[in-house]
C-alpha cells in the first residue's frame, strides 16, 4: 500500500470521499486539514505496529582480510614511542596501517639501495592527544622486491599500535582495512534489535563472555569481529520503518506486511475524528487494537537483505578460529 491510497483509504473511513455521487477534491475545506495530518498519524501507526509485527531485514559482511606481514613478530600490544627511531619492515609491501596517540611522525620509506632508505609518505600526527587514531593508504615503490618499513620518529613521546603491512593490491586507500584484534561494523541506521547471527549460513550463539570471542556487540548499533575469522556473517535484525512526514512522496510504500496496512488507516481516522465524533473514533480505534492482538508475529524467515563486502582475498587457509 502507498501513502496516496492509505489516504484514500482513510478519506473514505472518515466519509470524507464523495457527495452525491462526486468525488470530494482533496486540496480543498476540511479535506485538505485531514489530509495534511495524516502522514504524521500514519508514521505513529506505523512504528507501533512495527513493534509488534517487527520488519525483519539483513546485514550482511563479509570478512576475508589479508595476513599482516609483521603478524608473527608484532601483535595488537601498545607500543611507547619514547625518543628511538622504531622501525617496521616487510619486503614487497603495497600498504599499511597503523595508529598513535600523540604527537608523531612517521616516514614510509623504500630500502632503494642496500642500507638506503628513501621517504615515499611522511605522516605528521598532532592530535587527538589522549586516545589513538588510525592511518592507512597504498604504498608505491620503485620495485615491489624492495623492502619497505614504517619509521616512527619524532620529538616527543607517544603511544603506537595495531601495525600492519600487506602485499596485497588494493584499488584505493579508502579499501585498506583497518588493522585491529576486532574490526567495527556499523549497522545499518534503520536498526532496532537483534534476532540473530550467522556465520556462513550457520546461527552462532552470543559467546562475547569468553576470553577473545569470535564477535561482540560494541553497543547498540556496532559488531566487532575477531581479526582472524574469516566469512561471511548475516547479522538478522529488527527494522524501524522510514520516518513518513510532510515531504514523504505518495509513491512511498509501507514497510509493514499487508495483513497490518489497514490498522495505519484505522488508526488515522480514529485520531481525527476523536474531536468531531467520539462513537466513531472509538470503533476505529477498537478495530485498530483488535488488529495488532490479531497479528501473525511469527518472524519471516526469509528476511530482506543489505549486502556489505569488506574485502575478499583467496590465498591461504580458510580455517575458521573461534568458539561457535
């Protein structure tokens, strides 16, 4: 059902659609005031429905990140900058990430010659001072046989972590992924709740009360995987509906299922006639009650779905580590 015939619809509940055998204009009298109100009466019925008959949709991520080429030697640990050149050196790397916290520079350099190293990148951080920020882009050298290193330098001490180098090819800066124990996924801004998780069709169990789960939520609208798991995840969720105001266009649908359309009608009509004529408004009210205790809630199994690819890379193992 679209706005324009939820308001027909509701015009004709409230007797408002023709006279004599004409049809009543819209834009004119007390038909334009019924009118105007209703998307707004429409976005209330709407919600509340959806609370009861909850939109069922799907995000879906999928995570294959590259190995770090400094993995084996650095981990995720905090290391202090304190006044010594600190050095991170891969062969043949293509990109990096890192991030500090506190004043910084850090050099990407080519090793050109043996024992020569020339600056490709100079990184000059400043601030935020008190908590770390990420930096990542593509490496171009001279020769991809060449050796490459990140150079932490500078005048004053800071903290540095989560280190990475690939050589791995990635079309832009923007697709180099970040490099942490657990990389953040934002949900999609309709989220409301959770229904479940799966992990390559498999449903997991929250398991965010073991040391290192394979996922946890961050917070209410953000899901953290574990660096190391690889596939593709569909986190199941509950939709809130699109905000229907003013400016929603006619042509737009409702979210909710069609057994549930009509109570958006219903409870219009009840809202608008509570003034004029209270018996009436009452029984649409009543039929509107009546149709959210009657709703089938069983939740779609097949829900909607939003497909979000982080990065997909096919060598090595796909062995799976995690408790399921």
């Amino acid at each position: 059902m679209t706005l324009l015939d939820a308001k027909e619809k509701t015009r004709k509940l409230l007797n408002d659609w023709s006279e004599d055998g004409t049809l009543i204009v819209a834009t004119v009298g007390t038909t334009k005031d019924y009118t105007l109100r209703m998307p707004s009466l429409f976005d209330i019925a709407q919600k509340q429905i959806a609370t009861v008959k909850k939109i069922v949709k799907s995000k879906r991520i999928s995570q294959y990140l590259p190995d770090n080429q400094l993995t084996t030697a650095y981990p995720f640990d905090v290391v202090p900058y304190t006044g010594t050149e600190i050095d991170y050196e891969a062969v043949g790397s293509l990109a990096y990430n890192f991030e500090v916290d506190g004043a910084a520079t850090i050099k990407v350099q080519e090793e050109t010659a043996t024992d020569v190293w020339t600056t490709l990148t100079t990184v000059t951080h400043t601030t935020p001072v008190g908590e770390f920020t990420a930096y990542n882009g593509l490496i171009t050298a001279s020769d991809t046989a060449h050796s490459i290193r990140l150079q932490f330098t500078g005048s004053y001490a800071y903290n540095i972590r989560n280190v990475a180098l690939w050589n791995v090819a990635f079309a832009s800066a923007s697709v180099v992924p970040d490099y942490a124990e657990y990389i953040v996924y934002a949900m999609p801004t309709d989220f409301w709740k959770l229904n479940r998780v799966f992990l390559n069709g498999q449903q997991l169990t929250d398991d965010s009360n073991v040391q290192n789960p394979a996922f946890y939520w961050v917070d209410k609208t953000s899901f953290a995987v574990r660096y190391d798991v690889r596939g593709e995840y569909t986190i199941e969720y509950f939709a809130y509906p699109t905000t229907i105001d003013d400016d929603t266009l006619d042509t737009y649908s409702f979210e909710i299922d069609m057994d549930a359309e009509d109570g958006v009608c219903e409870y219009a009509a009840a809202q608008i006639l509570l003034d004029s004529n209270l018996n009436k408004a009452t029984q649409y009210m009543t039929q509107y009650q009546n149709r959210l205790y009657n709703l089938d809630t069983v939740v779609n199994p097949a829900p909607q779905q939003v497909r979000q690819t982080f990065f997909s890379y096919s060598s090595g193992s796909n062995k799976l580590i995690g408790r399921w």
